[in-house]
C-alpha cells in the first residue's frame, strides 16, 4: 500500500475527562484531556480525535473550553465531535481551535447541514461518523445506530456511507459497536464495505486490541487508524506499532 496511513489516538470524553467505555459503555477514567493530548503529539501521533460522547444525549454542545485548552498543547490537526448539530455550532468548535469537526447524529438527522457545513469551512473540515452495529436484515449486514449508539436507524450503513461521500466529505469514520472497546479486531467488512463504495478516506475504529488488528484494517482499506484503550493504558505505543507497520509494507509517517 503506498498512501500513507495516519495514527489516531482518540480521547473519548465525559464532564471533561478522558474515558474509556466498552460497547459505548461501562466507562472507565483515562484521564486528563490536555495531559493526553501532550503525550500523545510527543508520541508521533499524527493526528488526534476529541470526542464528546455524550453532548448529543444530554441534548448540549462540545465542551468548548477543552477544546480551548487542548488546541494550546496539540501539535498535529485533531477533530472535535460530540453534540455538533449545526454549521454555528461547529463554527464555535473551529473557533475554538479544530482543525476539524465531526459529526453523526445530526447529519443523519439532519443531511442537509452536511453540504452546509463543506460550504462554510471546506471539505477537509468536515468528518462523519457513523455508528454501525450489525444487522443481517440490511442488505450491507450493518445499520446505522446514533444518539451515542442508543437508537437504532433501520437504514443500511453502507448506503448512507455513500450519501454522505455524495456530498464530497473528504473522511468518513465509521465505528462498530459490537467491536468498541472489546480489543478483538476492528470490523473488517465494514472497512471493506465502505472502502470499496466510497471516494472519502476511511477511518478504522472501535475494536483495536493488537498490532496485527492495525495492520489488518489497512489492509481492509483504512487509511486512518484509531484507537483508544490500547493507547491510553499502554498496551500499544505509537512508535512500535509504527515500526511493526512500516515492516510489514504500510506507508506511515516517520
């Protein structure tokens, strides 16, 4: 594979703590945000996600002074998500200091902020998540899930994976539920999936419990790897799994 595949550690956050949940729930502490933020860029992170995973359900938005404080430390581009819903709210997320957003349950609720938001801030702002669980009654096998993984869609993730790149995101982060937090590999056909259906780079994520998963997801078609519990209990550290990658055949940055 010769395009260059991104490390991303992820900082799950709650009352403005790192934490650590296993199928989006049962959560763990991990954390303070700035202090990970700082260790992970030390690292050779290339990039950061900073997600607010309950922003949506307690009907609020992003902690924006988290996002003030981790934009001080943070020496590579990270994405804000959690509780974005409009192009004003991910306007005050940028201001804060993202370089980019993401965004999910709104998007599906609402497509049409999609288009609006690449209007205002360019497509290489804009990320969407989309939360997958698996569903032998779609015809992918998946279904889209929001609302932090509480409620169930009936619309097949893979299709809307391909709506959402019909609008020209330039980064689509598609997390399975049965995997996140449970280290047994990351949902390859998903990856596949959507992949092989999309134009947008695709983000591996929710499942990460060994270097072979990260080496497997690339292979899948990922071009951005992210993981959080590895990471932040130091099962894994980026410089190792860089070299293991490196040696077997994937493109990452130094």
């Amino acid at each position: 594979m010769s395009e260059l595949v991104k490390i991303m550690p992820c900082l799950d956050m709650k009352a403005g703590r790192v934490v650590k949940g296993v199928h989006f729930v049962d959560i763990a502490d991990a954390g303070d945000p700035v202090e990970c933020a700082k260790a992970y860029c030390a690292a050779g992170a290339d990039e950061l996600a900073l997600l607010d995973i309950t922003a949506t359900v307690e009907n609020r938005g992003t902690l924006l002074d988290v996002v003030k404080r981790v934009a001080e430390v943070c020496t590579v581009p990270f994405t804000v998500g959690g509780g974005i819903a409009d192009v004003s709210s991910a306007e005050a997320v940028l201001k804060a200091g993202a370089n980019k957003i993401s965004t999910s349950s709104a998007a599906f609720r609402k497509p049409e902020i999609i288009p609006a938001m690449i209007r205002e801030f360019g497509p290489d702002a804009v990320t969407v998540a989309i939360d997958v669980d698996v569903n032998p009654a779609m015809p992918s096998g998946y279904e889209v899930y929001i609302d932090g993984g509480r409620t169930a869609t009936g619309f097949d993730a893979v299709e809307w994976a391909k709506k959402v790149d019909g609008y020209g995101v330039k980064v689509i982060l598609p997390t399975s539920k049965a995997g996140d937090g449970a280290k047994t590999g990351y949902d390859l056909p998903v990856i596949k999936a959507m992949h092989n259906a999309c134009t947008a780079q695709i983000v591996a994520s929710g499942g990460a419990g060994k270097m072979e998963h990260f080496l497997d997801a690339a292979n899948a078609g990922a071009t951005v790897l992210l993981a959080a519990s590895v990471f932040h209990f130091h099962m894994i550290d980026i410089p190792e799994l860089k070299q293991y990658l490196k040696a077997n055949g994937i493109c990452v940055s130094a």
